[in-house]
C-alpha cells in the first residue's frame, strides 16, 4: 500500500535541427500533486487499485494546465482471471500540447471507462470513450481541426467500434470504422471515411 505526493514522468524529444527557427519543444518533466496506488495479495488473489488527481497550472513551463482524474482496480486471481476498471475524466484537453508539441490550442471533453476482463492469455476489454466538442491546431501542416467528436465503443468482448467526426475550414470528414477479433491473429478492420470538402 503506498501512496505519493509528487510523482513524475520525463519524456525526451530529439532536437530538430531542420527547422532551427522553431522554438517549441516537448515538456521534459510532468508532475502530478496528488497520486495513490494500492496492492495486496490475499488468499491467492492479487488486488491492485490506482488514484491520481491530475491538476497542474502548468506543465513544466509550457504555459499549458493540466486537470483531470483517473482511478483503477484491477484483480488477478489465482486462476489466472483478470477484472478490473478504468475510469477516466478530463474536462480539457490541453494538456496534449504538452506531449505533442506539433499540437497548438487544443480543447475538448475526454470522458470515459476500459473494463478488463478475461484472463493473461486471452484478455478481454470494454471500452467506452467520448471526446466531445474538441479543436486543435497544426501548424505544421496548416490545419484548424474544429468540433471534434468521437465516439468509442466495445460492444462485446470481438468488437470495437469507432465513430469520428471533425470539421476543417469548410470541410467536414467523418470516420465509421469497426475492429472485430483485436487480440486474435483474425483480426479484421472495416474503415470507412466520407467528406465533404476536403
């Protein structure tokens, strides 16, 4: 059972020595204030539970915040059975300028749940995760990505399904795609893309 008050992740970008007039770069520390990860092993039965309170006014000198929550609990049995629940919550998603520094003015809702189930060998998951209402720039490349929506279920234990939809100046793209089978060598992916003016 343990629990931390300052807990970091570095991330290192290799020096672009293309563009030497780009000033940006990737944040090289992230810290979360508040943090918990808890594990016991009782009669046999592993049981592992993580809480983190993600809330930084901001990220390593990068002008950008961070705010959000996710908490976990998974257990492993002595059988090899796995359950256990991810929920997840970010009601801004700026932050991913910090980690994708091509990424300027992000916005937008990230809300949602992964569900473990299954065993080691043959895991299973259900997800649901929506982000809602999101924008981004990539300058780069000249983009304005607007009302971002997307959409991802797990119906059952063989199936994803993906749905997106983005607008971009005058143009709209929308993305349909199904995953049947992810973890076996079968897998299948449907794609589907339509647009309008794009």
């Amino acid at each position: 059972d343990a629990g931390v008050t300052d807990l970091a992740l570095y991330l290192r970008q290799a020096e672009d020595t293309s563009s030497p007039d780009d000033t940006s770069a990737a944040v090289d520390r992230i810290v979360w204030e508040q943090a918990s990860m808890t594990a016991a092993l009782n009669r046999g039965q592993w049981q592992a539970g993580l809480s983190m309170q993600l809330y930084q006014n901001e990220l390593a000198g990068t002008g950008v915040s961070m705010r959000g929550a996710a908490t976990a609990d998974v257990t492993l049995n002595q059988a090899s059975a796995l359950d256990g629940r991810l929920d997840l919550g970010f009601d801004d998603i700026a932050w991913v300028e910090a980690l994708v520094p091509q990424i300027r003015n992000a916005a937008g809702d990230l809300q949602g749940s992964i569900l473990l189930g299954g065993n080691i060998d043959t895991p299973a998951l259900g997800a649901e995760l929506s982000l809602t209402q999101a924008r981004a720039e990539v300058p780069a490349l000249g983009l304005l990505l607007e009302e971002v929506d997307l959409q991802l279920a797990n119906p059952d234990t063989d199936r994803f399904v993906i749905d997106a939809t983005l607008r971009s100046g005058d143009g709209i793209l929308a993305l349909d795609s199904e995953i049947l089978r992810p973890f076996q060598a079968d897998r299948n992916i449907r794609l589907t893309l339509e647009g309008d003016r794009v």
